[in-house]
C-alpha cells in the first residue's frame, strides 16, 4: 500500500488532531520522561579487536506538539540522551533527535544525530498498545536511512543500523541498537552494540498546546480528570489554532 493510499488520495488537507500530545503517543507514552540508566552496555571497534565499556545514561524525551504533511500527522517526543562512562565528566555520547508516532500508518520512527558527523532516520511498524518495537535503517535507502561525514564513511562505514525498544512493566524501559560497521582491514562486519535499561526519575512536561489549554481551564474543571486532567483535549478532532 501507497503512502498516498495510505492517508487518501487528498495530499494536501492537514489532519484534524488533539492538542494533548502524550494521550496520543501510542507505544512512545512508555518513553515520555527523564530517565537514568546506570548500567549501560557498549560493545564498539578497537584497533586490537572488541573493547566493552559500562557507561551511565540520562535520557529526557519531552512532548512536542503534532506535526502535519497534509493529511500524515505525527505525535512525538524530541529527545536528548547524553552518557558518560562511571565516574567520568567527559562527554562518551551525545545524541539527539525526535521519536515520531503515526497513528494512521501504524508506523514508528526515530531521527537520530551525533556531533561526530553522523545522521540517520529509522523505522518500524507498532501498534498503540505495543510494547515491543524495532526500527531499522540501511545505508543508501530513500525514506530510512545513514548518512555520514566522508572520514566515517570511509573508515567506519554504518551499512545498517537498528533498535529495539521495550516497555517493561516496572515502568522502565530497554533497548538494544545495533550499528552494523565496515572497517578496513576487517574480513567480517563489526556489530557495534548498545544496550541500557532506563528509570524514569521525572515525568514529562507538557507540549506547548497543551499547556496552554491547561492554564485557560478553570481548577474546577480540571480536577477529577484523568492523565493529563484537561477534560476536552481527549477529542482528537478538536483545533486550538
């Protein structure tokens, strides 16, 4: 099936959508928040073979309010994880991006950047009740794909990359990514393997929409709803702009 089939023949006609971005997150609700994963795994390239390092992770993944191409429309977090290895200040990692939900394809996807010179943009189907996923992205691809600056194109060249997330019923969340690497000098690809468990240590803010549907709320009207206690903006079809 076409995208254009997928959401009409119409292209141009923004979708109706809530203000209320966290009630529509479908399987993204189980990572909205700040979270600390203390006991990260890193599997990376070495000139003598393998090195492993633990490392320390704080992730912040905070609503934004819903994006429209005509009739596809989004619901998703913008994220910030920044790691360091135990003990350390030194940065070992820092990646930014948005996790984008699209409720009419079913469909899942992440952006993700690194100031190493290195972009790309994976994805996977789910449902709004999943909680498992797995995105993927291939070097070369049109829609999910690997860019990187010539020196890691060269040396370190990622053909193909994925991660599967997963919302444990603690209330944390898991994932494992795996970049897949050609290095010179190398017989076989390199697997680069991440993996980290994540306890949420606050909850997430508000998208700006819904902010300001809250604050022109009575209190009496607020109080005894439920999530995000603002009553109306469960409608989807509703329009603050």
């Amino acid at each position: 099936m076409s995208a254009v089939t997928v959401y009409g023949q119409d292209i141009y006609t923004e979708a109706p959508g809530s203000a209320d971005t966290l009630a529509n997150l479908g399987p993204l609700r189980a990572l909205a928040g700040t979270w600390v994963g203390e006991m990260g795994h890193d599997q990376h390239p070495v000139a003598e073979g393998t090195e492993f390092d633990a490392f320390v992770e704080r992730y912040d993944a905070q609503p934004i309010d819903r994006q429209t191409n005509g009739p596809q429309i989004f619901y998703g977090l913008r994220y910030h994880t920044f790691i360091v290895k135990p003990g350390d200040v030194e940065t070992f990692h820092n990646q930014v991006g948005f996790w984008l939900w699209d409720p009419v394809a079913e469909t899942v996807t992440m952006t993700l950047g690194i100031p190493r010179g290195q972009v790309l943009m994976a994805t996977g189907y789910a449902r709004a009740d999943s909680t498992e996923f797995e995105l993927t992205a291939v070097l070369g691809s049109e829609s999910n794909g690997i860019l990187s600056n010539p020196f890691l194109g060269e040396a370190f060249r990622t053909t193909s990359y994925r991660i599967h997330v997963t919302a444990n019923a603690d209330g944390t969340w898991s994932y494992e990514e795996e970049g897949v690497l050609e290095i010179p000098g190398r017989p076989e690809p390199f697997h680069h393997i991440d993996r980290n468990t994540l306890t949420r240590v606050a909850e997430p803010n508000l998208n700006p929409l819904a902010a300001l549907a809250l604050s022109s709320i009575a209190p009496s009207t607020v109080a005894g709803t439920e999530s995000l206690r603002i009553g109306s903006l469960r409608d989807e079809r509703e329009n603050l702009l």
